[in-house]
C-alpha cells in the first residue's frame, strides 16, 4: 500500500477502536435490554425512539461537518469556517427544541406514545446536543487528533454504559418496562451532554458570524443534507413504518404485536451492524483523508487502492458474523427474539453495498456536485418507501431487511455510473467481482455442507474465512 493509504487505514483504527470497543460495549447491553424487556415489544419502542433519532441528528446537523471539511480546504481560515458553522447550528437546534418543547404531547399521540410526552422532550435533547457536539469533534478530525476524538467518544460511552447498568439493574424490572424506556433515554441524555463538557474549550468562537460564507456552505451542504435524509430514511424508516403498518386502530391489542416486530427485527438487526462498526470508523477517518489527497497527482491511483482494500475487509466482516451467527445470537439473551435472525445475513450484505457506495461518494463531494448525491439518496428512499409499503403487511420484517438490501445495491450502481461519467476514478471491478462474489460462494457452500456436530462446522466455516482472508492478502500484494 502507498504511505497515504497505511495513513488512513492507521487513522481508522484508532476511529476504529472507539467505535468498535464502544459497540462492543452497547452490545453488552443487548443481553440486558431483552432480559429485561421480556416482551419484545417494549424493546420495540426503545428502537423506534432511536430510529427518529437517527433522522433528526441528520436533519440538525444538515450538512454542516462535510461543508467544514470542504471550506477549510478551499478558504483556508479555519477559525473563520469552524465559527460559522457552529453559529448556525447552536440556532437551528434552539429553534428546534423550542418548537418542540411546545408540541411534544402533541408528537407523543401522533407516534403512538400518548402517556409519554417526556419520550419525545428527551430525545429532542439528546439529538440537539449531540448535533451541535458533531462539529467540534469534527474539527479533531480535520486537525487529526484521533485519539483526543476517540477518548471523548470513549468518556461518552463509559457514561452511557455505566447509567444503563445502574438504572436497569437497579431500579427497573419487567413488571415496569416503562421505566426502562424512560432511564435509557436519561442515560443517553447524560452521556451526550458529556462530549460538550470535555469540548468546551472548542466553543470559545475568536471569529464573527461570516454572513457570505455560510451562504457558500449551506449551498454546498443542503444536497448533503437531503442525502442524509434520504439516506436515513433507507437506514432507519423501515422500523418506524413496521408499527405504523402492523398496527390496526379498530384492534387495540394491535399494537403489541407491531412493537414486538420492531424489537425482534432491531434485535437481530444489532448483529448486522457489526459491518456498520467497520463503516462508522472507516468514515471519521476517510472523508478528511479523501479531502486531503484532492489536490495530489496520484490521487485516483490511492483512492483506487483504498476500495480494493476496503471490499476485501467488509467481506470479510461479512463471513465473520454470517458464519458465526450460532455464537453471535447469544448477544441476544432472550431466546423469543431469535426468531428474527435470518434477516442477519441478508443485512450483513446490504451493508457491504452500502460501504462501497461510501467509497464511491467521495466523488461528487470532491467535485462539489453534491446535487448527486441527493439524487441518489432520494431514488433510493423512494425504493425504500415503496417495497415496505408494499411488502410489509405481508411479509413484516422480511420485507424490510429485502428492502435495505435492494436499495444499497441500486445505490451503489447508480453511484458508479454517474461517477464514471462525472469524475471518473478507475476502481478495478474485477476485484470487485472476485471478492464479493467469492464471500457470497464461501457462504453458500459453509450453510449448505454438514461435516458434522456444531464445533466441527464452525471450525470447518471458520477455516473458509480464513482461506477467504488469505486469498485477498496474496491478491493485494500480486494485483490483477
């Protein structure tokens, strides 16, 4: 590999061991929210409440982290950009939580929490910290202070932790699953409010508001922004639409049985997000580094050598935890969830689509056509819409996990194509096909050969993936 490329990678493990290990950890509380949510149901509303997070923290923060990237490169006054940014999102998420603090028993009936309007002031202020927060951690990005970045991460999720295993533990049980809802938001509001208490410094602004360059940035951005929110709508619409779906107003009991689907789906869609772990560190390092690298002779030659690096690595993500699902499951301690563990697999590929089409992004970010990129997120939102709608009521969470998968594979095509015909980067396919294709046969044939007892066909799945491992090391070094 070129020293550019080791620099990224070196960077992504230490994003890498914040996300991973703070993963992990989140994971450790899987055993303890379904022990205690007995009924997957009230898992179910955990999940829920966190998929709005989801889309809220890309609505707030509307682009705000890549225009940074970007105009620190382009203007060079980094103080001048970082305040400018930071101004905006202190008032759009003011704005925000005022309006909200005015409509949330309102929001609360409309979602279907009708007694539980604390839910929704909770979670608006969860999201509004930690939107403002992105930008300051963003900027230990761009100075690349990895590890400053990754012990605030790591500060915030020991908060996190530690309240869940105190509150859950102590004071809730599962005749009182309400109260489990509730203390999970209060730990997640206190390890939030953690990140700008370390960062404070970050908010000292030493440059005004610069009226002409946030109307450069937000122009920049707000295709960003409608990527995003279209992207989220692929990454987390799905469970919001599975209660609204399941749910009959004339059938009361209704309700339950859609929130019980939503907590067996978003349990077995944890193990999934094992390839999202990769993703998440992989992107707090690449798109500063993608950035940097704009303006060097070799670049298309890196960028090259990064997506072959990477396919390799999220394929073999994938056969890590599709091939060790009977190990992986027991993050799951309630056995009535296991249920929904077929869907891991075809999520664990979705979410290798999704990471190439990360890859592929940088190109309209570098050519600063993000239009493109909300094209493309908005066609695949509308995919999404339209085969849950469709599918849902018959097939439930099927359909859903279906869904993620078709939709970040359109994406990821369509991104190539438009990016060969706009800012072409050479990415060697056959590598693509030889090493997707080759997890997918290593798969077929480890579910579907019995060499004996369960130890023998893990030792025998386990010695597949390491053969897997093996092969693409000897490719990278001999390339094709």
């Amino acid at each position: 590999m070129t020293s550019p490329v080791k620099r990224l990678f070196g960077q992504t493990a230490i994003y890498g061991l914040s996300s991973i290990l703070g993963r992990l950890l989140n994971y450790l509380l899987v055993p303890l929210y379904t022990s205690v949510f007995v009924n997957p149901a009230d898992y179910g509303v955990v999940s829920e409440l966190y998929a709005w997070v989801a889309f809220l923290i890309v609505l707030l923060t509307f682009g705000m982290e890549t225009a940074f990237f970007k105009f620190i490169q382009k203007d060079g006054d980094k103080e001048k950009t970082f305040s400018t940014a930071l101004i905006s999102l202190l008032f759009v998420n003011g704005l925000f939580f005022i309006v909200l603090a005015i409509f949330h028993q309102d929001l609360a009936r409309m979602l279907l929490f009708e007694h539980h309007g604390e839910y929704i002031l909770l979670l608006g202020a969860i999201v509004g910290i930690d939107a403002i927060s992105s930008l300051p951690l963003a900027k230990l990005r761009a100075e690349e202070k990895a590890l400053r970045f990754s012990l605030i991460q790591f500060s915030a999720i020991g908060v996190n932790i530690a309240l869940n295993l105190i509150l859950m533990l102590g004071f809730v049980s599962p005749e009182n699953p309400e109260k489990g809802v509730f203390y999970i938001l209060v730990a997640n509001l206190v390890s939030s409010l953690v990140k700008p208490l370390l960062l404070y410094k970050s908010f000292k602004l030493t440059t005004p508001f610069d009226k002409a360059l946030f109307k450069k940035m937000i122009f920049y951005s707000l295709p960003l922004a409608i990527a995003g929110f279209a992207g989220i709508i692929n990454e987390t619409l799905d469970r919001i639409l599975l209660k609204q779906m399941l749910y009959d107003p004339l059938i009361p009991e209704s309700l339950n049985y859609a929130e019980s689907q939503v907590g067996i789906y978003s349990a077995s869609y944890k193990l999934a997000m094992l390839v999202a772990i990769f993703l998440q560190a992989y992107r707090y390092a690449a798109e500063p580094f993608f950035f940097s690298q704009m303006n060097k002779e070799n670049k298309n030659h890196t960028y090259v050598k990064v997506m072959n690096a990477f396919i390799g690595l999220v394929c073999c993500v994938f056969l890590l935890v599709s091939l060790n699902l009977d190990v992986f499951k027991h993050f799951i301690q309630n056995e009535s969830y296991w249920i929904g563990l077929k869907v891991v697999p075809i999520l664990l590929l979705a979410n290798v689509f999704l990471g190439i089409y990360y890859n592929q992004s940088i190109w309209y970010k570098l050519s600063g056509k993000t239009k493109y990129g909300a094209y493309i997120a908005i066609s695949g939102a509308l995919i999404t819409v339209f085969v849950n709608v469709l599918f849902i009521p018959k097939y439930g969470y099927m359909a859903c996990a279906w869904a993620t998968l078709i939709v970040y594979f359109f994406q990821m095509v369509l991104s190539y194509l438009l990016g060969q015909k706009h800012y072409p980067i050479p990415y060697n396919l056959k590598k693509f096909v030889l090493y997707t294709g080759g997890a997918l046969l290593i798969y077929a044939i480890a579910i579907n050969v019995n060499i004996g007892g369960s130890y023998a066909n893990l030792i025998f799945r386990n010695v597949l993936l390491l053969s897997f491992a093996a092969g693409i090391i000897v490719v990278e070094r001999r390339p094709i």
